[in-house]
C-alpha cells in the first residue's frame, strides 16, 4: 500500500511533491502500520480514506497552481475541520430542533384540517411541558459536560487574563 500511496503522490505538482511527499509517505506509512492491526473493514476503509483524500488534496493543489500559486479562498471551506466551527454536538441540535419544528408545523396543519382549536390553557399547558422537557435536556448534557470536565465553567477556570504578579 505505501508504494502505492508513493506512486499517488505524483498526482501533485512537482513543488508540492518536492516539498511535501517524504514527510507525507512517512506520516502514511506510520499510519499504515497502526491500521494493519485492525480488522479486515476498518483497515479498508482507512486506506480508502487515505486515497480520495490524496487524489482531492493532490487536485487542489493543482488548482491552487493554476492560480498562480496564489492561497485562493475557494476551497476554503472544504478544508475546514468541523471541531474548529461548532461543537459536533451542535449539529445533532439543531437536526432536532428542525424536526420539532417540522413536527409543530405538521400538527398545526392537521388541527387547522379538522377544524380542531386548541384551548389557550392546553396551549399553555403544553408549551410548559415542552419548556420542561427542553430544560430537562439542557440539565442532562451540560451534567454530562460537567462530569467530564468540559462545561464552559471548567474552561474558564483555566483562562489566564493577566500575568499572575509574585
């Protein structure tokens, strides 16, 4: 697989390759040899993984050249990790506040068809239950962040504003 993975590296462009394809087949080759004690599917899907991310990173680079060696922000985005935006949590978030909202929408829909009113005490008393739950929830995940270590009452402890004076 190295050898094929140094065969790859030809993909880039000569500076590039100059550059950078030593310490790329070294860091491959590393990588190689922790996931060669893996299983038959995690193995696959490493060197898969490590190929198209050759051939995209060999193809904006080629893109990069073509103008003029220039850092364009085109493709910025695609080289964005995602932990440097959002917290991967935050993606679940806001997959389940849609759906609440698809599910509010699609009943709202079905009681404006039937004719059916809601009372303002019932309105009432279900935003409270839904405020309840969410709450519940927020008390759930900021416990499991407190329990690891990693609320935002831990990280601010460890900010340093102003060298400390002795």
């Amino acid at each position: 697989m190295l050898r094929l993975y140094r065969g790859l590296l030809y993909l880039y462009p000569a500076a590039h390759r100059r550059e950078f394809a030593q310490e790329m087949a070294f860091v491959f080759g590393q990588a190689e040899r922790d996931a060669a004690a893996r299983k038959f599917g995690p193995r696959l899907l490493f060197r898969i993984h490590e190929v198209a991310g050759l051939l995209c990173g060999a193809f904006l680079e080629h893109l990069r050249h073509a103008f003029d060696g220039s850092d364009c922000n085109l493709f910025r985005r695609i080289d964005m990790h995602p932990q440097f935006r959002f917290p991967r949590s935050t993606v679940f978030l806001m997959i389940f506040v849609l759906l609440g909202v698809v599910l509010a929408i699609d009943k709202a829909d079905i009681m404006a068809r039937n004719g059916v009113g809601l009372s303002l005490w019932g309105a009432l008393w279900s935003m409270f239950l839904f405020l309840a739950f969410v709450c519940a929830t927020v008390g759930v995940i900021w416990g499991v962040l407190y329990a690891t270590g990693r609320s935002g009452m831990h990280r601010l402890a460890n900010v340093q504003t102003w060298p400390e004076r002795h």
